[in-house]
C-alpha cells in the first residue's frame, strides 16, 4: 500500500463502520476551499490601495494578481493533474497550502514592491494552483461516482462560504491593525492548517483504504487487474481525443462571465447612477444563490440526463447578460445578481461531472490540467478585451452583448458532446 494510505487510516479506523471515509474527504475539500478562497484571490481587491500606496506604484500592478495566478494555474495543471492521477494528491495540497501561506508571510514583510511580486509569482501563486480548485475537484471525483455532483457542490461551496467571510475579516484586521498584520496572520493560519488538515486525513483514492468509490462494496481478493479498472491513459492520449478540448472550449467560454462582470460590475453600477456600495450588493444577492446553485444542480447532475442541465444554466448565464445589457435599476440588479449566482454557481459541480462522465475517475485530474490551459487562455483574453472594448467604446452594454455571445458560442460547442451516462463511464 502506498504511503498515501497511510495518514487516512487511523481516522477510519475509528469511525463508525456506517460512515464512507469520503465524507471525511468532502470535509477536507470544503475546508480546502474555503482555506483557498479566503486567504487567496478573494483579499487582493482588500490590497490594493494599500499595498500601491505603500510602495507607490500604480493600483493596476496590484490589480493584475489575479489575472497572473490564474495564468500561473494554467500552465501548471498538467503537471498537478498527472501528479494527481498518480496518487499524490496528500503531497501537493501539502506543499500548495504551506507555499500560499508562507508567501503571504513573505509579502507582509517586503520592503520593495519587486520582493511583493516575486514571494507572489514563486511562492502564492505555484501555491494557489496545488491546493485549489484542481486538485480538490480531482480528490472528490476519485472518491465519489454516484454522488459526484453533489459532493463537488459541497466542495466548492466553501469557496462561496469564504468569498464573504475573507475579505470582511481581512479588512477588520487591516483596520485595526495594517495589511501587513492581516496578510501575515493570514498567511500562517492557512500553513498552520493546510499541514495538519491536508497531511493528516488526505487519502488519494478509496481503494488505499480497501473501499470503493460511494462505500460501494469493495473487490473480492481474486479479481484481476483487468476487472479492477482501465488503466491510465497518457496525457499524449488524451490530447487527440476532441472531447477534451470541445468541452475545455465550451466551458472555457461561459466561465469568462466571472472574470469578466467581477472587473465590469461596480463601475457599470456607477455609470447607471448608483454608489459602489450599493453595485456591490449585487455580489450580497449573488453568493446565497450561488450555494443553492452549487448544491442543487450538483446533486440534479447525479440522477438527470447532464446534457439539459447544462444547456438549462448555460441559457441562464446567457440571460443574465442580457438583462444587464439592458442597463437595469437597482432592484432589477439585485435580481440579477440572485439568477447570476444560481447560475454560474450550477456551472461548477457540472464541468466537473462532465469531466468525470467523459474521462473517468482515473484520468480526472490530467484531463482537467490539459483542459485548464485553455480554459485559462480564454478567461484571459476574455478579461483583457472586455476592458479593452469598454476603453475604446465606453458602451457597458456592448460588452454586455458581447459577453452573452460568448456564453451562447460555448453552450453551442458543448451541445455536440456525446455525454456517456454514468454506467458507461469508466
């Protein structure tokens, strides 16, 4: 047995006989989540100002983190993902948590802005992309088959938990005590927890354990390795297989929206005549409805036809662009926001069903980080033309119309899938 089994099993061994040991790994990938979100991307927009004034440089040099560590996820998540299918998923969320938390232990002590990006390109970021959305959707999908859906709503439920709670407290900290205390003392709680949490219950696969995936009941001692399961395919092989990249494709471009509306929203709320506080109250409408949308189309993912539910919160996303084209009131933006976070909140556990359905459980997280390089090529761009339409137009709405094109150019692409059902999945 490999030495990833190994941390898992005093903890099941105590459990009762009743509880799957994944519900233990659905806990861990929520407070992965949460741990993610709350002292990652989420508190940049909390840095800003401070950090720009501190060190006098422009705010978009602090603006750009963002776009910078997502670039940094693209090109490591096939290195992550092949890491992952390789039953390391224990280590690298290790080495992700403690290298994100001691890169913001870096930056609260930098006395130039070149060390702020530096601890931030070398340490955060490389980071952010081993313990983060990647590597917690591939852990759920080793464990979870019938229930994947729901237990990725679950999952990256904690980053929607954390998208309110983070930079509030961030902020608290900062106000009280400075951005560097509040990045420091972020810093080491997300190492202080990542290195125990991670370290000590991670469990790369069930069948370390002797379970199956579910707690389906587990292999007799005779079957052979042949009736076990496929064998890996190399990343060569999933490269020439179309369905890896019409899928990356399509939900690459429906998930430009939050890229997108994140940078377009409050200075579109600004421009129909209302105050930043009240534009950002679209996000207060969003987030409850994003966990609905996360928990009830995860769980709908598991016992309905896939293809419908994504064609249903693709048309959703498309509507919300639409509706913002038309340059709304304040009430009729906080009702966007609602159908916004049901939305793009549906979309997650979804893509990671469809990766499951069309990949397997074995070839998760490869498939996923060779996907994620276009997916984050597209998140990109679509972030630098948006702004660089809104520059040369100043038309919000046209961006609006653009961005809805883009969501229905995506749902066209994913409508030609062939989804196999869950029995036919490997």
């Amino acid at each position: 047995m490999s030495s990833e089994a190994q941390p898992g099993r005093g903890l099941a061994a105590i459990l009762p006989s009743k509880l799957f040991y994944g519900w233990v790994i659905a806990a861990i990938a929520f407070a992965a989540q949460f741990v993610f979100t709350a002292s990652g991307l989420s508190i940049i927009g909390n840095l800003v100002t401070p950090v720009s004034k501190e060190f006098d440089v422009a705010p978009t040099l602090v603006g750009i983190a963002p776009g910078l560590a997502i670039l940094v996820m693209g090109i490591l998540g096939p290195f992550i993902g092949r890491a992952i299918d390789a039953g390391h998923v224990r280590r690298v969320m290790v080495v992700g948590g403690v290298l994100s938390g001691l890169g913001l232990m870096a930056i609260s002590q930098a006395s130039t802005f070149w060390q702020v990006g530096l601890a931030f390109l070398l340490l955060c970021a490389p980071g952010f992309a081993l313990f983060g959305t990647l590597p917690v959707m591939a852990l759920v999908a080793n464990w979870f088959v019938r229930r994947r859906g729901l237990v990725l709503g679950v999952a990256v439920a904690g980053a929607t938990f954390a998208s309110g709670v983070g930079p509030n407290l961030f902020e608290e900290i900062v106000a009280d005590h400075g951005w560097r205390t509040a990045l420091l003392s972020f810093g080491a709680f997300t190492a202080a927890v990542s290195l125990p949490l991670f370290g000590g219950f991670i469990v790369s696969r069930p069948e370390e354990l002797g379970l199956r995936p579910d707690g389906a009941a587990a292999p007799v001692a005779s079957e052979s390795p042949e009736e076990a399961g496929p064998r890996a395919r190399t990343a060569a092989e999933l490269a020439k297989m179309p369905a890896l990249w019409i899928q990356a494709i399509g939900f690459g471009l429906v998930l430009t929206s939050p890229v997108v509306i994140i940078a377009l929203l409050v200075p579109f709320g600004e421009a129909l005549g209302l105050s930043r506080d009240e534009a950002s109250d679209f996000f207060l409408w969003m987030i409850p409805f994003s966990l609905a949308g996360k928990l009830v189309i995860g769980g709908l993912a598991d016992v309905t036809p896939l293809k419908p539910g994504i064609a249903l919160m693709v048309v959703v996303n498309a509507i919300v662009w639409w509706m913002l084209q038309q340059e709304p009131d304040y009430d009729r933006l906080m009702v966007i926001g609602a159908i916004y976070g049901l939305g793009i909140g549906g979309m997650a556990p979804l893509h990671g069903v469809l990766i499951g359905r069309l990949f397997g459980r074995i070839d998760f997280g490869t498939a996923s980080g060779l996907g994620g390089i276009v997916g984050v090529g597209l998140i990109v761009l679509a972030s630098f033309g948006s702004q660089g339409l809104l520059a040369a137009t100043g038309s919000y709405p046209l961006v609006c119309t653009v961005q809805m094109v883009l969501v229905l150019l995506g749902g066209a692409l994913l409508a030609f899938l062939r989804i196999p059902s869950a029995d036919q999945a490997r």
